[in-house]
C-alpha cells in the first residue's frame, strides 16, 4: 500500500488557497489503496517566535479545519509532530549525516534569513533536516507538496540514500508529488503572486473564517483589469482568478459560469461569486466552530493518531538505533 505523508504549519490564518491547494488534495486522497498521514507541525512553527498561548489555539484551529474540510482520521492518521518524539530524535542522527553546505543552499532558509545576519535560530537552519526526519520515519512513498517544498523534499532523498548507503538498506527513498498549477490561487489585490496569509493586505486572501461581509468586501475590492465583460484569459490574471474561485466553489466548469454572466459586467459577477464563496463556507465554518467548541473530542482524535503514528515511528528508530550501533 503506497504510504503518502504530508504536513502543515499550525497557522491562525487558513486561506481558500490553503483549501484548495493543500487540504481538499488530501481529503480526496483518503481512498482505500493509499494510506495517508497528516500532521501538523508545531515543532517547524517554532522556528520563528511563537506566542504559546495562540500556538496552542492554532493547533486545535488546524485541527479543526481539517475534520471540517474532510480529513477523516479513521482514514488519515491525524496527528500533532510534537506528540511524536520520534521526529526530534531521528532530526538529531540526520543532523550529523548533513552537510553544512547543503542547509544553506535551501532557498526557503535564505528567503527567511535574509537580513537577519547572525541572529537566525539554528531551529530555522536545521528546519529541512527536521522534515526529512518526519518524511523518512515512515516508509513514506509520496510526499504531496506545494512547488516551494520540493527542495525540502529533494533533500530528504539525499539523505535517505545516504544512510542506506553508509548503514544499509534502512529508509524508503520518497517522491515529491508537486500539485498542479490549477489549484494555485493568486492574491487578490495582486494577481501576479499566489494568495498568502502573509501578504501586507488583508484584502489579499478569504480567510476560511471570512463571513459573508468580509467575503462580499474583499471581493468587491479584487483588482480586475480594465475590460468589462466576463472572460476568461490569460491576459485577465485578475478575472481568471475569480473564476477559478468560481468554479471551485461551485464546480461549475469556468465555460458554464462565463455564459451565465454573457452581458453583465462585473459589479453582478463579484456579487454572484462572493454569494457563492460564502455557501461555500458556512458549512465548514458551521463544523470547525462545532469542533472547536468540543475540545475533549479534539485533543482525543490527536491522541488516537499520536499512537498510531508513534506505533510506526517507534519501530523504525528501533531500526535506526541497531544500524548505527547505538543499540546494545
Ligand atoms: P501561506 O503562503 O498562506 O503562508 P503556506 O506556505 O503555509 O501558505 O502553505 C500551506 C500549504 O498551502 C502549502 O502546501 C501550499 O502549497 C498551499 N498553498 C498556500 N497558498 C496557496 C495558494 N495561494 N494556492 C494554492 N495552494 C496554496
Ligand atoms: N515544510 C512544509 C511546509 O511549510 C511542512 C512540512 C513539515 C512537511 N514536514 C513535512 C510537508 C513533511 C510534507 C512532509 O509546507
């Protein structure tokens, strides 16, 4: 059974690009040939500061957000990084199998570290080797991942090669499985660049706690161009995003909801798709709020995934510490 693992950061803020980049990927994933794991990683967020008690609410949020959005943790093993003292442990061995080199050489670290000279955190540095250790210690075949993570997950590779070669046969050698561009959504005060919690704007992206007000305003206020009829083009990057968001949250294709706004200009087009945004969304919101409100049925679910996730993890260090002597 193919085993397909992948992991987000506990953020405040879940954007529909998240949704339909990240999270409905791995809802439709959950099909009985494949056997998934989704985490989150509390242990990478800290890797810039942290306010622990907003840590802690972003956690249960992610959580919430994923059984909301149709993870079903009897399908996903649902679980907390953290909770898993596995992944820290394994961390500490590839840390003295990396090289210096190949750390500074990830675009991610240099992007984050760029302006902070000496005072960036090792945790920040050693963040890739880190998610190799959460890839590695799972047999994991597939790693679904957005384009920014292929170099993390190009390093795990390496590093599983490398300790196959150095101990024999230990760690499954994982594939990157890079999401296609059609789900990548762009901002929508900048359609050039992809829709991001940290954007300068908060009329960049719809927060998945957006309600309808919000919706209605920061989709009114998405930058089109100067055409006035509805079409889509890539010459259009602004129209087109709103009518890939369209499509998603209709599953209409963009051809249907182009004729059905044949002649009217975008002031109706807006309010259609912000209407259709907010259906949307009021059932998720509906069931994370449900969730959130249930925080013993929470922390119970991620204890269940902790254990089966440590049941797996558990075995393969064992493996570990034989290959490299440690085990007396
Ligand atoms: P953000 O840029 O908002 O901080 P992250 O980098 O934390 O988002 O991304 C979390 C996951 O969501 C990643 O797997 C990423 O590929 C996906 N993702 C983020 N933004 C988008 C987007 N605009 N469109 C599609 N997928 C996205
Ligand atoms: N670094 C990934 C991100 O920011 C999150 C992550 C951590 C991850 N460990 C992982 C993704 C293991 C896939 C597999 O998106």
């Amino acid at each position: 059974m193919p085993r397909i693992l992948t992991a987000l950061q506990p953020s405040g803020i879940l954007h529909i690009g998240n949704l339909f980049g990240a999270i409905e990927p791995m809802v439709k994933l959950q099909v009985d040939d494949n056997e998934n794991l989704l985490f989150i990683v509390d242990y990478h967020a800290i890797t810039v500061p942290q306010e622990p008690a907003e840590l802690r609410r972003n956690i249960l949020f992610a959580t919430a957000t994923y059984l909301a959005a149709g993870i079903d943790p009897e399908k996903t093993i649902l679980f907390q990084q953290s909770r898993v003292s596995e992944h820290t442990e394994l961390a500490w061995i590839l840390n003295c199998l990396v090289h210096m080199g190949e750390l500074e050489r990830m675009t991610q670290y240099k992007d984050k570290a760029r302006g902070k000279g000496e005072s960036v955190s090792v945790g920040l540095f050693d963040y890739p080797v880190l998610m190799a250790a959460d890839i590695l210690l799972y047999d994991t075949n597939v790693v679904p991942v957005g384009e920014d993570q292929k170099q993390h997950v190009e390093l795990a590779r390496d590093l599983a090669e490398r300790f196959n070669s150095r101990f024999g046969e230990t760690f499954v050698v994982p594939q990157p499985q890079i999401r296609k561009e059609g789900a990548r959504i762009m901002g929508l005060d900048d359609p050039e660049k992809k829709m991001s919690k940290s954007a300068s704007s908060e009329k960049n992206y719809i927060s998945l706690m957006d309600d309808e007000k919000a919706v209605l305003k920061k989709i009114k206020a998405a930058v089109t161009d100067s055409g006035s009829t509805i079409s889509y083009e890539q010459t259009r990057p602004g129209l087109a995003n709103l009518l890939t968001i369209y499509s998603l949250v209709t599953g209409k294709p963009t051809d249907q909801i182009v004729n059905e706004y044949e002649g009217e200009g975008y002031g109706d087009f807006k309010v259609g798709l912000a209407g259709a945004v907010s259906a949307y969304l009021a059932p998720i919101q509906e069931k994370i709020n449900g969730y959130l409100q249930d925080e013993p049925k929470l922390l119970a679910i991620l204890e269940t995934g902790a254990a089966r996730a440590q049941a797996i993890a558990a075995k393969k260090m064992e493996l570990v510490r034989q290959k490299i002597g440690v085990k007396l």
